[in-house]
C-alpha cells in the first residue's frame, strides 16, 4: 500500500516531468505541444481535486485550516492559468512563456507541499491513515481522469 504522501509525491514527479517536456517544445512543434499540454491539464486537474477531497480534507479535519486555504487558493490560481492555456494557441512565445510563469508558481506549490505540508501531515495522521488516504486518492484517480477526458467525435 502507498501512503498518501508518496502518492502525491508521485504525482509531483509525472507532473515535474511532462513540464520538462512541454518546455522543450518549440513553437513550431504546436500539436506535439499540444498533445503533452492536454495530459498534463487533465493529470493536474484531478490531481488538484482528489488532492483537496483527501489530503486537505483531512488536514482541516485536524485543525489545520490556514494551511488548507492557502494549498486550495494556489490550485485555484494554477487552474485559472491552465484554462487561460488551454485556449491560446500553442505555436506561440506568448504561449511558451505564460506556460513557464505557471511552472514556477507549480514548483512552488509542489516544493511547499513536500517540505512543509507533507510534515505537518505525518504529525497529524496515523499511519493507517496516511495509507487510507493514499488508497482513497488511488481509487478517486481511476475515476476521475478518464470523466474530464475529451470526448472524440
């Protein structure tokens, strides 16, 4: 069984990865772009929202609050950016850099999570717990990625 703080991390990992790649992406390379940015939108989104359904939830359940708001308001932020992406054309400098804006602010996120939130979760949860949320994420995952895939004429 995976805790749920490896399953983020792991997350983390796919997503350092695909903006690796979508970064290395020219402007003339468009529908190769385009291809890597849809399967990261959809991996982020649902990584947002099963994240704040199990981790976060049970962050607040615990007392931790603040914590929780802040993570959700920069999902909100990275959300808001994905959208504005997904409707720019993607064989443009314009695009390439409003891209690499977002993956500071994603970076950030994902760093805060593993260094601070991720401790002040171990301090919180059993470790049955961890593991419960982790197989939660898990089962939440394999529903919900394939619901928000477009669907082909």
């Amino acid at each position: 069984m995976t805790d749920i703080f490896k399953r983020i991390k792991q997350d983390h990992d796919e997503a350092r990865e695909l903006m690796q790649q979508i970064k290395d992406t020219t402007d003339r390379a468009a529908k190769k772009r385009d291809e890597l940015f849809e399967k990261f939108k959809l991996d982020l989104w649902s990584h947002h929202k099963i994240e704040e359904a199990t981790f976060y939830t049970k962050l607040e359940s615990k007392g931790e609050c603040a914590e929780s708001l802040e993570a959700k308001n920069e999902h909100h932020m990275v959300n808001s950016m994905l959208e504005e992406l997904d409707t720019m054309k993607k064989d443009t400098m314009e695009w390439g850099q409003k891209f690499a804006t977002m993956c500071e602010l994603i970076e950030h996120h994902m760093e805060e999570e593993e260094e601070e939130f991720f401790d002040l979760g171990r301090k919180e949860f059993t470790k049955d717990e961890a593991e419960e949320l982790g197989n939660r994420f898990d089962a939440r995952k394999k529903v919900v990625v394939p619901a928000l895939e477009r669907v082909e004429s």
